[in-house]
C-alpha cells in the first residue's frame, strides 16, 4: 500500500517573505515583489492587526 505525506495544519499561517521564500523556493526580491503586488490589489493588508489578548497581557496592572 503506498503511504502519503500530510500537510501540517497549521491554525493561524503567516504570509510574509520567509514563508513564501521556503514554499516556492524564491529569492527575497521575489518574495517582497509578490507580497506589494497583492498588496496593490488590496487582497492583503501590510499593517499587522493588533492581538486584543495578547495587548491587555502587556499592560501595566494597577
């Protein structure tokens, strides 16, 4: 019986230049080209949103 590699879930992916570097096997200048370009298509944004949980655990506590 052949056996099959499963692809790791992973719940939250992360799209930047590292990851897209090691799934195609690019250069940074072409990583960087892909992620302004989708960017100047608006279907992602560049500004990280802000985690609220993780925010209220860098607060000062009173």
């Amino acid at each position: 019986m052949k056996t099959i590699k499963l692809i790791p879930y992973d719940e939250d992916p992360v799209l930047d230049t590292n990851t897209l570097m090691a799934a195609l096997g690019i250069t940074k200048k072409e990583a960087n080209d892909i992620l302004w370009d989708l960017f100047e298509k608006e279907y992602i944004d560049l500004i990280p949103v802000l985690d609220e949980e993780k925010l209220n655990l860098l607060k000062p506590r009173d």
